[in-house]
C-alpha cells in the first residue's frame, strides 16, 4: 500500500514541474529587403556569426525559389574601390546566389526573372516584424521532409537535359537557315560531372551551328554546300579544339579552354566545305 502511495505521489510531483524548454533557435534578428512587384526577401543569420551562414527567404517572385528556407553562405568579391558580396547556396549540386549585394545595391535574382536581376530595398518596418524563429522553424520542416535535398543534389540528367534542349533549338535554327534536316546530340559519356557542374555546356557545342547558320544566311553557295555535304552534327568535349568532318558526318570536339570558337568554326568550314 505504501509503495502504491509513493508512486502516485512521484507522478503528481512530476506533472507539476515544467516541461524542458526547447533550446533556442540559433539565429539573429534578420533584415526584410522589398522589390518593385512586391517581391520579398528574408535574411537571417545563424549564429554564431563569424561563420557567415545565413538563411533567405524569398517571396512573391512566382518562381520555384518562393517559400523555400535554404542555407546561404556569403561570399566576399570586394575589391578596393567596390563592396560586392553574393548569398550563395547549392541548387542541383551547383553555386546558385540569388541575393547581390554591390556597394549600395541590393539585386535579387530568380528563374525566370530578368537576367540582371531586380533592385530591392531595405524595409525596417517589414524587418522589425520578421521573426527569425519562424524562419528558422520552416527551415527545419523543409530539412527534415528531404524538400531541400532534393532541390540542393545534383540531377544531372535534369542538367543534361536543359543543354539537349538548348542545343536542339541551335540546330533547328541552322535547318531552317541553310533548308537542310540534319540532326545532332552532345555526347555526355565525354562530359565529366565537374565540367558540367562548372560550364555551360550548350553554349560551347553551338559554336559550329551558329557558324554554320550565319554563313547560310548570307550566302546561296553556302546554303547549297552545307545541304549537300552535312547531314549530322555532334558535340564532345576533349583535351583540345578539334574539328572535324566524317563523310556527311561533322564532329566538334570543344573544350572550355579554348577562345575565338565560332571563329575558328568558320575558318574550318570555309577551308573544308
């Protein structure tokens, strides 16, 4: 009976003492940066500070950035003359800044937005309302749910994708040009992870078709030698600048390293068509 007792006077004890109190979040109070169309900007930083990481909200851009809380580090481009620092984060396993700041300014950037991004100002009232904690509680549900692995891992067949794409529409441009139907593909087995994570690499497969187009364009005898001569148009990635044509088939093997590409295209076209 008296074991029945201690025990319920030990339960009555322990429903009365208070519950441990979460540790606190670990972030400052946070500044809110406005654009022309009612886009919004959140930045808080995580303590401690010295490690420059910060977390950006981002609102009201229509675009796939708005709602997420992802994890920012700055970056400092400064040079003696100019105050230049970026709000960097992983987007498919790539640097991605949205936020820039350069001197005064303050330009927000998002898919599907203007290429040099929007200027957005400080507001202190939308900042003194910001509550940091809240931020950082969405941060930690969309961390735990897996949502910004996914978005921060690298997909490359979705990246392989956007060039095929970008590539496609190049080639298309030149058939239309130079009235031929010649087809084409990038070679990814020659693409390596870093290269694709680093460049763009549609930007260099398109040097020849580009060439190709520009002189179709301006020229009869062009455009009847390439219908006859080309039928195919393929892109690698090598050590070197390498073109070359094989019978009705024509072979651009590109490297970052090399300049003045869709000139060199040309000149080989004129030497070898």
């Amino acid at each position: 009976m008296k074991c029945i007792v201690a025990v319920a006077v030990l339960a009555t004890l322990l429903g009365t003492l208070p519950a441990r109190a979460a540790p606190p979040a670990p972030v400052e109070a946070g500044k809110v940066f406005v654009g022309p169309q009612g886009e919004q900007v959140a930045v808080v930083p995580l303590t401690p500070r010295d490690q420059k990481k910060f977390l950006l909200r981002i609102q009201g851009t229509g675009s796939v950035l708005d709602n997420l809380v992802l994890p920012y580090t700055v970056k400092d481009w400064s040079s003696q003359s100019t105050l230049r620092h970026n709000y960097t984060t992983q987007w498919h396993g790539k640097d991605y800044s949205p936020l820039i700041v350069v001197g005064k300014n303050t330009e927000l950037h998002f898919p599907g937005g203007p290429g040099n991004g929007i200027a957005v100002q400080f507001d202190e009232a939308r900042s003194q309302k910001l509550k940091p904690e809240e931020v950082y509680a969405q941060h930690q549900q969309q961390t735990q749910s897996g949502q910004l692995a996914k978005l921060m891992a690298f997909d490359r067949k979705a990246e392989e994708a956007v060039h095929d794409t970008t590539y496609a529409e190049a080639l298309q441009a030149l058939n239309t040009s130079c009235g031929t139907s010649a087809a084409g593909a990038i070679d990814w087995a020659t693409v390596t992870e870093p290269v694709l994570k680093s460049q763009k690499i549609a930007r260099y497969c398109v040097f020849p078709l580009t060439a190709l187009k520009a002189m179709c364009d301006v020229s009869e005898e062009a455009r009847g030698t390439v219908k006859a001569r080309l039928q195919r148009f393929d892109c690698r990635f090598g050590a070197a600048l390498e073109p070359a044509l094989q019978g009705d088939r024509f072979v651009w093997t590109t490297t970052p390293e090399a300049s003045n590409q869709e000139k060199a295209a040309t000149r080989y076209f004129k030497k070898h068509l």
